[in-house]
C-alpha cells in the first residue's frame, strides 16, 4: 500500500483538468481563513507533498516555491474576519476556497476539496475526508494556504503588537489567552469565538474547548 498522498484520484478525471483545494486557519482565535487551489502538472510533481500540518515550517516554504514553479495553476484566497462573522466559518471557507478556484490561470473541469462537505464552487466538486493526506494536488494546496496565511499573521504581528502572533498565528496558546486578558481583543480576532468571549468576560481563554470552533459560548 502507498505511503502518504498518491495521484489515484487526480488520475481518475480524464476529460478536464482537476485542482486539489484545502483550507488553513478554521479554527484560530483571530485572523482570516485562507484557501489553496492547485493543479498539478502530473509530469512536474515536487516531491514531500504531504499533509501541510505534517511539515516543518521551513519544508512548507520549500514547497510553497517548488509548487508554484512546477504546477499548471495555483491559486490562494481569503475570506477576512469580518465574512466570517457575517457569514459564519463554513460558508467563509467556502467563499476563500472559491476565490482560490477563481485565482488559476487555467479553470478546472473538476475539485477534489479536503473534508466531507461539498462546497459550491465553480466547478464539479469531490469532497475527500483526510484528502490532504491521500491526494498530492489537495496536500499542495494545504501547503499553499497554510504558508501564506502563517505569512500574513506574522505581517499581523507588526500591526498588532503584543498577542504573539508571529509564533501561534492566532490559535490556541497560553501567551495568546494572556494577551486577551491583559489587552482585550484587536481587530482581528474573531468576536464570536468562545475563548474571545471568555476574555471579554473576565475569564480565562483557555477554559473553551480546545482546538473546537467556539462561536457560540453564550455571554450569560
């Protein structure tokens, strides 16, 4: 049995090319969600692809340079905090991973996503549960939006001094849930978010559940 992703879905659309999409940053306390879009040049695939949570940092941006050199087509794109309180985390990362679809030069015929839900976006869409650890195009597309929304959350750093984002890039720790006691929120940080919530009241971040999506811990 293969080790880590294959190219057996990808291999399986034959009549129009297929992208792999996958998201980073569902679960954070703050910042926005971000999507990849990648075509694969099957001839040209870099080697390592895996599961972005898999890699070091410093394969990650490798990678991040070898895809971009050596796909058909890649794309990224974000949806902000303020869509995702508007519109809620699903349909925000559907709205990133449709402007990462968007952002090929060459449109897909055909998606294989990362997950179990099926995403309107402007193409035919195959969700693949564990997808960034079975398929090379969706692992690609993992270490695309993983390394440009860590890049943007250390920009967030310099903007918004003080929360330790360059290091956790707005997720669960305990110097993060310190700086909301101590600072309060900042623009950036998700509103509705349990641990958000908790510090607005008073209390510790970190008595959320860690690691769930807390967008609706009631304030009572």
């Amino acid at each position: 049995m293969a080790r880590g992703p294959t190219l057996i879905l990808e291999r399986a659309f034959i009549d129009g090319h297929v992208c792999g999409v996958d998201e980073a940053g569902r679960g954070p306390w703050a910042g926005p969600v971000c999507a990849g879009a990648v075509i694969l040049n099957f001839k040209k695939v870099p080697k390592g692809l895996d599961d972005s949570k898999k890699l070091t940092a410093k394969t990650r941006e490798a990678l991040e340079v070898e895809i971009k050199a050596k796909a058909l087509a890649w794309g990224v794109g974000f949806a902000s905090v303020q869509e995702i309180a508007s519109l809620n985390i699903l349909h925000a990362t559907g709205l990133a991973m449709r402007r990462a679809v968007e952002a090929l030069a060459v449109q897909p015929r055909y998606a294989l996503v990362d997950g179990n839900y099926r995403f309107s976006l402007p193409c035919e869409v195959t969700p693949v549960v564990g997808g960034d650890a079975r398929c090379k195009s969706i692992a690609a597309a993992s270490i695309l939006a993983k390394v440009a929304r860590d890049r943007l959350m250390v920009e967030m750093d310099g903007l918004y001094p003080g929360y330790g984002f360059a290091s956790h890039k707005g997720y669960r720790a305990p110097v993060h849930a310190e700086a909301l006691r101590q600072l309060g929120p900042c623009e950036i940080h998700r509103m509705a978010w349990g641990p958000v919530k908790l510090a607005l009241m008073g209390k510790d971040p970190l008595m959320a559940y860690e690691d769930a999506l807390q967008d609706q811990l009631p304030l009572e």
